[in-house]
C-alpha cells in the first residue's frame, strides 16, 4: 500500500494556496503511507534560461542537518566559475547553479558521496524523507509552499528497503518526477534495458525503473502521451502512477486498477488522491467533479 | 425515537457503528443521518436491524459491508468493497462506487445509480445489483447466485467461470468471460428485469431492451479432453 496525492491549481492568483491545500492532503493518507513521505513541487521556471535547481538530502550524512551548505557552495563556485545560489531547511538544499548543472552534480556527489542528488530542472523542488508524513510535512514546512502544481507520496514500503532515497518521488533528467502505488514484476528487466544506454539507477527500488523508462522515452524523442503508451506495454504489475512535468500532470492505472485513485476538479483545481478521505477539506469540494479515473486511461492535465 | 444525526467531524466512525450495533441503535425507528463522512471507511458497516440510514456525501472503503436488514443510502460515492457480503436488505449509492461493489453479496438489494468499477458483483451468491451506469471489467467473476442489472455497457470479461448467476445487460458487452454466453430474454426473464428496475427506481429502463448473460456449464466439470482450452 502507499498513498497518492496531486494538485495542479489551474488559476495563477491561487498559487500561493498549494502548501495550505496539499499538506492535509499527504497527511490524510498517513495509513496508507506511515515510513516515509514526500513530494515534488513546481513553481515558474528560473528566469536565467541557463540555470538550474538541485535539490539536495543531507539526511545520510555525517552531519546530516547540520551540514556545512556553504562549505559546499563556496567549493562548487569556485568549480563552476559563476555565482551558485542557497536555501537550506533541515536536511534538504536547493542550490541554484548558472554553469554546467550536470558537471555541478558530479561536484557535489564527490564532495560528499553521502549527499543524496534529488532533483533538477527549472522548476521543480523536490522533497523526501523517512518519518510520518506528518512530520515530513512538518520539518520542511510543506504548508507554505507555492506553485502551479505538485505530486507527493506517503510510502508503505513492499520493494525495498525504508530509507530517504527510497522514498518517493523519484526523479530523472531535468523537471520530471514520479510517484507509485503497486509493485511492478519487471523492473529488473527495464533495467536490464536501460543500463546498457548508459542510464544509471540510485537504488533497487522499482518505482525508479518506472521512471527512468518514462524519462528515457521522452528524451528520445516521445511526447508524455506517446511515452506512457509505451509504459502501458512495458510495464508489468499493479500501478497507479503521478508524474509531474514543468508544465502538465498525468495520471495513469493498470488495466486491472488494482490500485486506487479518486480525482475532483472545479474552476480552481484538479485534486487527485489515492482516496476521496485526502480530498475532503478541499475548498468548494462539495461542488467538485468527484470521478475516478478508468484503467489504462491517459489522464493529462496542462498547468 | 425520531431521527438521529451524526457528524463525522465531530465523532468516530468507531461512535457510529457502535450505536448501530447496540440495542438502543437497533430500536431507533427513525431515519439516521451521517454528515460529513469525508469518505472514511467502514460506515455502517455490519448492521443487524432494520434500520434506515443516509450517509450524506462520499464513502471510503466497505460501506455498509455486511449488511443485514437495514436500509442505507450514500448521497454521494462509495469506496471499495460497498455492500460486500450483504445478506438482506437494501444498499443504494447515489454515486458511482469503486471496484468490488457487492463482492459476494448473499441477499439483498445494491443499487448503483452512476458507475461501478471493476470486479462488481464478484463472487455473487444471492444478492440482487442494479447499476444505473456501466460496470468495470471482469464484473460478477465466478458469480454463484443472484442477479445483476446493468443499465450502461459492460467492460472486458463479463461473468468469467460464472456458475448459476444470471447477468442482463442493456448497453455493450466489451468481452465475455469464459464459460459465459449471451442466451435469448425469456418471460421470466423480463419479468425478474421489469421488477429490479422498479425496485431500484429504474423503470425508464425497459426490460425489453436488456441481454441475458448466463453459463455454459462448461467448466462446472473437469474435462480431461480440452487441453487447457476455454
């Protein structure tokens, strides 16, 4: 079991209300979720057309939330030649680069192998932590956050092991992210067929597989709708599977919905959860189109 | 006693089916409303009396699981499992409910006024459904006894390794399971149709207009001659 929740709010002023909204929206899916939680969040992308943001975990270093950022940042200056920006809470960095942003995660992963590489893009901010998604939501003050959209996830762990980097979202290439209720039977068969392409896996946990395959598809060229497609074909196992882009969220389940998903939408938002009990606090909800989307359907929204 | 109100912001659902379950629940005459179920699980789950209760708004999971005698309503939609195992009595979600809407149901009545999703009906063994809407895939699998009435289309798999249970469908059929078969409308037929509709306030329907769907009877016997071909 795991718990799924996605909001995308469809009118700019609303923007502000993404943390107000979503944090009792991952929390009401503690049960389904109670080891580890986390979500991803999309906000207008960096004006510099050249930067980009990581996000970084600190949580399994020596130091862990007392690490020394600026260390690290004075260093990855000097590396990349141009003003790196901070913002540091508990475990979690997000350091904002102007220079080669792949050569400047190289940097950090050998500055301290510990520190765990989170996310990249433009717009995307991506937070993970083991913990009551409560106290997740907590220690990195979800309920202020703002943004066009977000997926978050609360974990029941099945496919490996609880720790922060097994935690959802999983994360490839730059403003993608994923999230997954189920368990899927062929991820090491999807490895086994991206490895070969250079394609480098952080854990043993099967979500990543999924990820990375959706990814890789579209860097070669797929659109999301043509990528999932082929997910549908590839992918073996129970599924109810966010992904997050820059600018859209899409949903998807296995042709035998064996995992759950409730969606309601009104002029402000479109809300998804694993279950209605994460939808009920939303504003003006009892008006909301309350449906529940079918398996093996594409379900596309456009921030 | 006169009507009964819950609010499920204000108490457990845990106060709810312990009132439901108790004597002094059981001998309560008027209507029991439940506000704001904010779609937790279990309400009304369990119940042994005739009593009448109105959930106003979305149910979680196993609404009115296992019901007895009672007659209850979602206003809104129902989780998984509405209605599972229900023995006698009345269940009728104003919504659309989720997958395994009436799983082996023995007795009673479970209406569906919008969709059901996959696997409604599963494992049937007396119970009546009505779905005003479509059912899901692989709906009334290895269904037993009783009867289902869908109104809307029917997804992959209708009625697969069905025993005695007999399906009628107005709309389209995606695929029949196994063992399953279209066979012609009898008078019977149209008049078990004609009273369900009635009882599910359906009666815009017409018998008429609905397919049978019942066994072959082929795999009620092992057959060493098949090859492990259905």
């Amino acid at each position: 079991m795991c718990g799924i929740i996605g909001l995308l709010i469809k009118k700019p002023a609303l923007r502000s209300e993404l943390g107000r909204w979503m944090t009792p929206m991952l929390i009401g899916m503690t049960e389904r979720g109670p080891d580890s939680a986390g979500l991803a969040v999309f906000s207008d992308p960096l004006n510099d057309e050249h930067a980009r943001k990581i996000s970084v975990y600190s949580g399994l270093t020596a130091l862990g939330a007392g690490f020394n950022w600026h260390a690290l940042v004075a260093a990855l200056e000097k590396q990349q030649g141009s003003a790196v920006t901070l913002q540091t809470k508990d475990n979690h960095a997000i350091i904002t680069v102007t220079g080669d942003p792949v050569q400047a995660q190289h940097f950090i992963k050998a500055y301290d192998p510990l520190l765990h590489l989170l996310s990249l893009g433009r717009s995307i901010d991506l937070y993970k932590d083991i913990g009551m998604p409560a106290v997740v939501a907590q220690r990195y003050d979800f309920a202020h956050m703002s943004g066009s959209h977000v997926v978050g996830h609360t974990r029941m762990a099945t496919e490996s092991a609880v720790t922060p980097d097994r935690a959802h979202p999983f994360t490839a290439g730059q403003d993608f992210c994923m999230v997954h209720n189920g368990s899927l039977s062929n991820p090491y068969q999807i490895r086994r067929m991206l490895e070969p392409r250079g394609i480098k896996f952080d854990t043993d946990n099967d979500t990543e597989s999924a990820c990375r395959f959706i990814e890789w598809r579209m860097r070669e060229g797929d659109d999301l709708k043509t990528a999932l497609e082929t997910g549908f074909d590839e992918l073996d196992g129970f599924y109810t599977l966010l992904m997050g882009t820059e600018n859209q969220l899409a949903l998807i389940r296995d042709p035998f919905a064996c995992k759950p998903a409730v969606i309601a939408e009104t002029d402000d938002y479109v809300a998804i959860a694993s279950e209605f009990r994460s939808l009920a606090h939303l504003p003006d909800i009892d008006h909301a189109y309350v449906f529940e989307p079918a398996p093996q359907e594409m379900y596309i929204w456009k921030a | 006693m006169e009507g009964l109100n819950f609010d499920l912001r204000q108490q457990s659902v845990r106060e709810l089916n312990q009132f439901l379950h108790s004597d002094a629940g059981k001998a309560s005459s008027g209507t029991i409303e439940v506000h704001h179920p904010d779609g937790a699980h279990s309400i009304a789950a369990g119940l042994n009396a005739p009593l009448k209760v109105v959930v106003h708004g979305h149910a979680g999971y196993y609404a009115a699981g296992m019901n007895m005698h009672a007659d209850i309503t979602i206003e809104g939609s129902a989780g998984t499992g509405v209605a599972e195992n229900m023995m006698s009595g009345r269940v009728h979600v104003k919504g659309f409910a989720s997958n395994s809407a009436g799983a082996s149901a023995h007795g009673g009545l479970l209406v569906i006024e919008g969709n059901a999703a996959l696997r409604c009906g599963i494992s049937l063994k007396g119970g009546n459904i009505v779905v005003g809407g479509s059912v899901g895939s692989f709906s009334a699998f290895m269904a037993q006894a009783g009867r289902m009435v869908v109104c809307g289309d029917a997804g992959d798999g209708l009625g697969d390794s069905l025993y005695e249970a007999v399906l009628y469908v107005k709309g389209s059929i995606k695929s029949l399971g196994a063992d399953a078969q279209l066979e012609p409308m009898g008078a019977q037929d149209l008049q078990i149709v004609t009273d369900l509709l009635a009882q599910a306030g359906m009666s815009q329907h017409r018998a008429s207009d609905f397919k049978r769907v019942a066994s072959k009877r082929e795999l009620y016997h092992w057959n060493a001659d098949a090859n492990q071909e259905y």
